[in-house]
C-alpha cells in the first residue's frame, strides 16, 4: 500500500506534523507485517495542477472539442491531446507509444499544457472558447 502525508518544516528544522493523520497511519503500518522491512521516503512537495484550470480543461477545452470534432469520448480525446503536446520516447522495451500524465504536471507545467491545446484549437481548427486564465 502506498499513501501521502504531507507536512512542512518549521524554523527550529522540526517537523510540524500538521498534514499528519496518527490514526491513519498506525493503520497502514498494521497491514504489515511483525518486522517486515519497509521504505520510507522525504522529499520537498510538488505541486501539481490545480483545480480550477483542471475543471476549466475538462468542462469548457475537452468539452467544447470533442462536440465539435465529434468525439464522444471525452478521455479519448484527452488522451489523443496529451500524446500530441506531451509525447515521451516510445518504451524502449516494446516500442509502445507513452505519453506524459496531467496528473503528474506541475501547477505551470499544466496550465502551459492547457494553454498550448487551446490555442492550437483555436488557430489550427478556428475553435472558440469560454474566456479564462488557466
């Protein structure tokens, strides 16, 4: 199992523990075992996209392209997006294409995403959206 906590330092260099769940993670150390060996990692939080520009994305940009291109799959089009503004190198194992995950940008590194799709609609396609900063 893995799970998140998360927490800041204070001046002192002590922890403040005020993202800290006690109940929770006595649980999650009980689904181990007596001795059972386990790894755990710190490293400074990254915040990742925001909310709002991700309702924004999903309910004005997908939304909005997938009615005029005739998608009715919202994360079929979504998916096509990402692949063609975030590509990764093929798996170098099986040759399959990767792509970057939304989940995983950055609050700046998604909103230049939406951005980009966006514009590109607009320019490329000569679509029209609801105005909003991502």
């Amino acid at each position: 199992m893995k799970s998140r906590w998360f927490d800041a330092v204070k001046v002192d260099g002590k922890p403040k523990l005020d993202g800290y769940d006690r109940v929770a993670y006595l649980r999650l150390l009980a689904e181990f075992g007596d001795g059972e060996e386990l790894q755990i990692s710190v490293r400074k939080r990254k915040r990742t996209r925001s909310t709002q520009a991700n309702a924004y994305y999903w309910a004005v940009v997908v939304t909005t392209m997938a009615k005029e291109l005739g998608y009715a799959d919202k994360d079929e089009l979504h998916d096509a997006l990402v692949s063609k503004f975030r590509p990764l190198p093929p798996d170098p194992v099986t040759g399959l294409m990767r792509r970057q995950s939304t989940r995983e940008m950055t609050t700046d590194e998604f909103s230049a995403y939406a951005s980009e799709v966006r514009l590109w609609a607009e320019a490329d396609l000569g679509m029209r959206f609801e105005s909003h900063e991502i």
